[in-house]
C-alpha cells in the first residue's frame, strides 16, 4: 500500500511540475486572458516587452474566460482580456468583471466610437465583413448588404453559420438599420439565395467559389490577406486569385465593421502594466503592427492600413455605434433560428 | 453482496470514502444545476418553437446512426480477431484501436480535405468525366449529417470494439468450446452464445460512443450539423444565457440517463458471472478457408483505413511541410505537458473507478448506487460547460481558503487549485470516470463472489481480497481502461484550454489554436504527434492485455476447429 501512495504522490507531483508556470503576480509582468489566437497577438506582446520591460502572460481560449474570471473573484490573476467581436466585449462589461479604463493616452489614441462610453471596453482594430466576389462570374462593382437577398442570387451565396458571432454581428448591424421585422424579411431571402446550407469558416466560402458552388460570399476581409500570403498552403493563393472584394453599401452608409478589442479586469493584480499594455496597443506604433501582419484596420487616426489591404479597395465604414450594435445581438441570434437560416435553402 | 451480515469497519471505510468520492465528482454537476436555477426569461418559448426540435431529431439521427455503425464495426471485428484465425490477425488485434487515438475534429477536417471539390475525389471525377465545375455534376456533400456519422463513427467505433473484445476474450473458453461440441456453426456461437454473453460490454462501448458523440462540438460546427450541444453553445455564447444552457446541458443529461436505464431494464434479470476463475483458456480459433480469410482480413482493414490510414496520410503530407517545428523547444515541452497530465489523470481516473466500484460490490446499497452512477456521466456534458462547472468549486475553495490564510496569517494564498495542473486532471477524472468505470464495473461483475467468499474465509481483509485477488483477476481490465482514459486524456480539449494556467500548452491545445485560426497545416504536426503518442499505450497495452489472457495450453488447434472451418 505504501508503495502505491508514493508511486501516486510522485504522479502528483510531476503533475505539479507540469504546471509550473504558476500564477504569476510579481512585479514586472502583466496576465492577459486572451480570446485572439496567441500568433496573433505575439508579435504585438514581444513588442510590448521591449519597449517596456514587462512580460506578458497568456491564456488563450474560444469561449468560457469570462466566465473564469468570474468564477476566480477577487484573486483572479487576469489583468486584462482580449476579444474579438463587440458581443464579446460588451458581454465582459455585464459579467461585471471589467473596470472603466481611465488613461488620456488611449483617451486620444482611439476615436470615441470605438470605445465604451464608460471606458469599460477599448477598441483596438477593425475587421470588415465584406462580399467575396467571383472574378468570372460577378460582373458588377458594387453591391449592398440588402441585395444579397434579391432573386437574382438565387442558389449562388455562400456563408458560415448564421450563429457564428460575424454573422450575428452583420444581422444585428441590419436591424440597427432596418429594424427587427424588415430583417427578418431580409434574412429569409438571403436564406433562400444559398446555394447550400451554411458550413465551414470563411476561408471555406471563397473556396467554394473558387470550386464554382456559389458566385458571391460573406467574410471578413483579412482572410484575404491571409490566404493571398499562404506560403505553406499555395492552393490558397488559387482560391484568393479567384476573388475580388467588393465593399457593400460604400455608396450609403458604409460597409459593417466589427471591432477586436481589450477590457481591464476588475480585480487585475497588475493593474499599472495593464493600462501600459492598453496604452501600447492602441499607439501608433502597435497599431501598425496590427495592420501590417494581421491585415485589419487601425482605429487610430493616422495609421496608414498594409499596402495589402489597400489594394482591395477603401473601407468606407458604417458609423453606427457598435454600442446600439450590440444590443441587437440577442434579437439577431432568435431571428437566425426563426427563419431557419442555418438549415440552408428551403428548396 | 450480501454474505457478511454485519458491516465491519473497513467496509465501512469503503463505502464511506466511495461516497466522498462521488461527491467529489457530483460537485460540478451541482454547480451546474444551481447555474441552472437563475432566471432565463423567454428564451424556452422561443427556442421551443423554432430549432430546439430539429436539434433535438438531428441528436437522435445522429446517436443513432453512430450507434449502429460502432457496434456493426466494432463487434464484428472484436469477433474476427478473438475467434477466427487468418492472415495478419495479430496485428489486427491492437491496429484495430488505432483510429481512437485520431481526434474527431481532425478526422472532420481530413475527409473534408478529401471530399471536397478542390480534393482527390471530386477532382478525379471532374478529370475522368470532363466535368468543368461543381455544377456540372452531383456529389454527396460530406459537410453533412451523414457526414458526421461517417466521420465519428470511424474514430469511435474502438470504444465498442475494445470493450466487446474483452468480453469475447474473458468469456468462459469452455462454454464456447461446449456450445461447438453441441454443433453450434461459427455464426450461430456467434449470435446464440458470443452476442448476448456480451450485450453488457457492447452496451458499455456503445454508450461511451454515444456520449462522445453527443457532447462533441468541433466536428458538428464545422459539418454544420445543428445538435443539441450546438444548440448549447449557441444558447450560452449568442443569447448570453449560461443559465438556459446548463439547464440544456442537464436535459441532454437525463436522455442518456433515460438510454442507459433502458438498456439496464433490458437485461435486468441477467447475472454474468465467469465460472472459471483465474485463467481464462483462449477458445479455439476457428480457421477460415483462404477465401473467408481475406474476407475477414479486408473487413478488419477498412475500418482502420479510413478512421486512421486516410486522415494520417493527410497530416502527414501537411507535416512534412513543416518538420522543422518538431525541434523547437515549445513542442518538446508540449508534449511532455501533455504526456504528464495524460499518465496522472489516467492513473488517477482508474484508482477512483476501481474504490467506487468495489465499494458498491462490497455494500451494494442504492443511494451509492445512484451517486457513482451520476458521477461517471460528466463525460456527456458538452466539454465547456462542464469546465464552467469544475472551476466554479475550486475557485469557491481557492477563495475560502484564501480568504482564511489572510484572516488568521495576514497573507493571501491566491488560487491554489484553479488555473493549475490539479484543476485540469480533476476535470479528466470527470470526464473519462465513465470510460474506465463501466469497464471495471463489469469487470468485477463477471468476477464470481465464491471468490470473495474464499478469500473471506482464509482471513484476508476486504483490502487484500481487492489486492491480492481482484486486482490480478482485472489486469486486463483495467489495463484496457487506463489505456482509453490515456488515450482520451490526450485528445481532451474543451476543459484543457480554459482551465490551463499561463502559457501552458497540450498537443491537443496547439492543434485548436492552429485550428481555430483557419490554419489546419499547421494543425497537423500536432495532431499527427497525438496519434504517434497515443499509439505506443494502444500497441504496449493491447498485446500486454492480449498476452494476459493467454495461457501457454490455450494455443492448441485441434481438430475440431479445423473440422468445424472446414
């Protein structure tokens, strides 16, 4: 028996020796509990600890960190979280595990609109969700997000899930404009457009055009980047050669962006590093770094995009405030079910 | 258990640490429940009427059909392999686990690679008959529900098979040999004795596919298909609500509450116990004439070819494009994380299953009954919400404990158990106590109680009899079961990657962040590294296991088999 008990102690503590990266809440070190892919935010991080000296901890998952921080009160290490998607961002504010940001650096660095009225959430880079259009068969240049659902694109739009927070941000921009019943119009005639029932990320839409299933597609832009500069997998560079972007409703009310963003955590050990790191990311500097690898949109005034994504075209936003955007968000997701978007065409 | 009349203290000591256990195990699932109890509003109504019933006939459809075709596959080929004797069938023996190892969603992944318009399949078609686009011609779209049965089917069906193969194996060799003399054909032993001797173990594997299956998330978003643990995280992440979605989590629970109930119903009144006692003899083989041995040989291979051979290749051809990363120190040290979390979780996983186990064979009463059996369903929680679940007690702990140190001492300890090692292999204990349970339940179930009764009678303890007699009885057994909870240890992701501490990283984690960013290529290396991992504990431990069942008589041919093949 007592050769089991050490034989399981000794397992114990090889587990604990795994996982010796600890907490870490000394001095000189800042926790990001991050929803953005850790490549991502690499580049930008190591930046970060040149400049400053501080070293930067991640964990990063899709979903649940939230949640975690929540769960973990008042001795959570979380500093700061990092999330894609207004939903997100506005959601960490009614968890109540943010606190307001309170610094005149990123006061100026970022415009208001991209920011939390209260300073509970901060912006950091847009992404814009736009149509991919086949080379070969799209003959128009522009296009509006209410024509996506006119006959005329019968069984010839591809798309993800309607479910996937791109998608309910998209939907719930639409009712911000037109309101609940015209979308839901709206949304069953783009249903019935598709030319097969919605699967697959947004890469997955342009290659089905490339495959010739469908003629138009919904996606964000940098995938084009992405797929344009996919050394390891040249079949990419095809499917991006088949498409070109077209910036819908740039001759009204612009295109709908969404916006990547941090928050400050409520209870954040390291609550001077993090505001540096808020400040750092929304500086000229970062945001170039953001543009230049990552192919999103600064939010800083100023910052040039990649000369990448500006050969797509120029990004004339949709200035509604994503603040009225997410509170749509719920009433997007109930229409996506009702109209039975994700079952794909009805024919 | 009933033949000591008075509990004595050490039985005592049994059932009470089984029930500490069990505790210990129910807490997340409490958590869970009193998430459950907040307020939701209006949003049943609406889900009601508009997807939740197609949610719910997709997860029946898809339960279903993964069911059928695991036991189809993973039944006849445990019957091959223990009962017939052709060309390659040693190797067949443990190849046949191989697909488990291959995570699902990379599976999903690969066949959508192959399938695809711009894949080898559709191309050759378009080349063969001068097709110029997707529209010239009609192909089955893999992106589909029956896609997803293809696809979880083919990694999942060794959980049937392993399981079914043990019992083939433990089964009384001479009950088998009798039924021969009494003229049974191979088809008849198989469907009239082998089957229903059986029906426990294929029930077990069985359900633990159909659990895995149900709680599975990556391959039905990238598939499309809309099931309830979609539906799930559709409800917590788009609607805001994790009330409703745990109270979801926890319906989804019951059906297979209300599944495993009817199979127990089914064969209420069947007790399974071996006569033989220690030694199991290896039933004679039949031998199959050339043909029904390629046959056989073919039938076993498919199988592994597209759950394991197929996607391999594909990872393989995508690795080689990145070898160089094998060498960075970050990928040594991923692999040593997860192979350290993996071999404790496992370890630990089948330690509990074995006291809970026991427990209820030495007092089987029905409030532990009830307790162990709630604590080994973690494994059909959709993976976050469980992880929500887990972090909720050991953050709550943390917290006391925390706050008492600073009270009494003046210093704060922090979080201690979440966000570390402890919290993450707690939550494989939830998850996989089902798959290493059922297996050692039944197990000692087959174990005939005139053992105990002896061992009792000589003067052994409670204790030793479990050591000295049981445990050497089940090693089998219980190797089979570390070997899957190692397995699934590995590919575990949804508890891994929110419960981990900073910058720690498990194969399985790279492979989603590669994943979750469009990159599959680089997802390859990883993943191909979970199978390489994997496969040494399924080949070691399937041949051990195999081995461990065989005694050095039980390799005689004699004639009757050759007359009953021939």
């Amino acid at each position: 028996m007592r050769s089991t008990a050490r034989a399981v102690s000794g397992l114990f503590m090889l587990a604990a020796a795994a996982s010796a990266s600890a907490p870490a809440l000394a001095d000189g070190e800042v926790n990001i509990y991050s929803y953005r892919q850790p490549f991502l935010i690499q580049p930008l991080l190591d930046a970060f600890t040149q400049e400053t000296g501080v070293k930067a901890n991640v964990i990063f998952a899709d979903k649940g960190l939230g949640e975690r921080i929540a769960a973990e009160g008042e001795n959570s290490p979380a500093d700061v979280l990092l999330t894609v998607d207004i939903g997100r961002l506005d959601g960490a504010k009614q968890l109540g595990i943010t606190q307001p940001v309170v610094s005149d650096v990123v006061n100026g660095n970022i415009p208001a609109q991209f920011r939390d009225p209260e300073g509970h959430w901060v912006g950091l880079t847009n992404r814009a969700r736009i149509i991919y259009a086949s080379k070969d068969r799209v003959q128009q240049d522009t296009i509006t997000y209410e024509e996506l659902a006119d006959p005329k694109w019968r069984g010839k739009i591809c798309t993800r899930s309607g479910q996937h927070v791109y998608t309910i941000g998209l939907i719930a921009s639409m009712i911000a404009q037109h309101g609940e019943a015209k979308t839901e119009e709206w949304l069953a005639g783009v249903r019935d457009n598709l030319a097969h029932k919605p699967t697959g990320n947004d890469r997955a839409q342009v290659k089905s055009i490339f495959a010739g299933e469908c003629d138009i597609a919904i996606g964000n832009t940098y995938y084009m980047g992405k797929m344009e500069t996919n050394d390891k997998e040249p079949e990419q560079k095809e499917w991006a050669k088949s498409v070109r972007i077209l910036f819908p409703n740039a001759e009204d009310r612009g295109t709908h962006v969404n916006i990547a963003g941090i928050v400050l955590a409520k209870h954040a050990p390291n609550k001077d590093n993090a505001v540096k790191l808020i400040e750092f990311l929304s500086s000229g500097n970062a945001q170039h770094i953001y543009a230049e690898t990552n192919f999103e949109y600064p939010v800083t005034p100023g910052v040039e995009v990649s000369e990448r994504v500006k050969s797509w075209g120029e990004l004339k936003p949709d200035t509604v405030s994503l603040a009225e955007v997410a509170k749509h968000r719920k009433t997007a997701s109930e229409l996506v079910d009702k109209v039975g978007f994700d079952n794909g065409p009805s024919s | 258990m009933t033949f000591n009349q008075t509990q004595s203290g050490s039985e005592k000591r049994w059932k009470w640490s089984a029930g500490l256990l069990s505790g210990v195990i129910l807490f997340p699932l409490l958590a869970l429940a009193w998430i459950a109890m907040s307020p939701v509003g209006d949003i049943w109504g609406h889900l009601l009427s508009t997807v939740l019933p197609g949610s719910f006939a997709t997860t029946i459809l898809l339960m279903a059909g993964v069911g059928i075709i695991t036991i189809a596959i993973g039944v006849l080929t445990a019957w091959l392999v223990t009962m017939c004797d052709f060309p390659g069938r040693r190797y067949l023996d443990w190849a046949l686990l191989i697909p488990l190892a291959v995570p699902t969603y990379i599976v999903a992944f690969a066949y959508v690679e192959v399938f695809d318009y711009t894949g080898p399949v559709q191309s050759l078609i378009r080349w063969l008959f001068g097709f110029q686009s997707a529209r010239d011609y009609w192909f089955p779209e893999i992106r589909s529900l029956g896609g997803a049965i293809f696809v979880m089917s083919m990694v999942l069906y060794p959980y049937v098979y392993l399981t079914t193969r043990a019992s083939f194996l433990i089964q009384s060799a001479s009950l088998l040999d009798v039924s021969r003399t009494l003229g049974a054909t191979p088809v008849s032993l198989f469907f009239r004795v082998a089957l229903p001797l059986s029906r426990p173990a294929i029930a077990i594997g069985a359900s633990l596919a159909l659990m895995e299956c149900l709680n599975d998330i990556g391959a039905v978003t990238f598939f499309g298909v809309r099931t309830l643990t979609f539906s799930v995280y559709d409800i917590w992440l788009n609607r805001s609500s994790l009330a409703a979605a745990s109270q979801l989590s926890l319906a989804m629970l019951l059906m297979v509450f209300a599944l495993l109930w009817l199979e127990r119903q089914g064969r209420k009144r069947q007790k399974f116990h071996s006569t033989a006692a220690a030694k199991h003899k290896t039933p004679l083989r039949f031998e199959l004439s050339t043909g029904w041995g390629i046959t056989a040989l073919v039938a076993c291979l498919v199988p592994i070819v597209l759950g394991f051979v197929v996607p391999a290749l594909l990872l393989a051809d995508q690795a080689s494009r990145r070898l160089e990363d094998i060498f960075s120190e970050t990928f040594v040290t991923t692999v040593k994380n997860t192979l350290a979390l993996a071999s404790v979780a496992s370890v630990v996983t089948v330690a509990v299953s074995v006291i809970l186990a026991y427990a209820l064979r030495l007092r089987p009463g029905n409030k532990l009954r009830s307790a162990v059996r709630f604590a080994s369903v973690g494994y059909a929680v959709p993976g976050t919400v469980l992880a929500i679940g887990i972090l909720i007690p050991l953050a709550t702990l943390d917290n006391f404990i925390s706050s008492q140190t600073k009270a009494w001492l003046g210093f704060g300890t922090g979080l201690l158990l979440s966000g570390s090692g402890v919290g993450i292999i707690y939550a494989y204990v939830i998850r996989f106590l089902a798959v290493s349970y059922g297996q050692i339940e039944s197990g000692l179930g087959k174990i005939s109680p005139h053992l105990d009764m002896a061992a009792r009678t000589l003067g052994r303890t409670e204790t030793k009899t479990l050591l000295q007699i049981h445990l050497p009885i089940l090693k089998p057994v219980l190797l089979s079961a570390l070997l899957l909870t190692f397995v699934d240890c590995m590919k575990e992701l949804p508890a891994t990657i929110l419960l981990r501490p900073f910058n720690f990283e498990t194969l399985a984690t790279t492979v989603f962040s590669a994943a979750s960013r469009e990159a599959f290529g680089e997802a390859a290396l990883p993943s191909l590294a979970i199978v390489l991992v994997g496969l040494l504990p399924v080949i070691f431990l399937a041949r051990t296991s195999a081995s461990t069942f065989r005694t050095k008589t039980s390799n005689r041919k004699g004639p009757t088999a050759a007359a009953v093949s021939a």
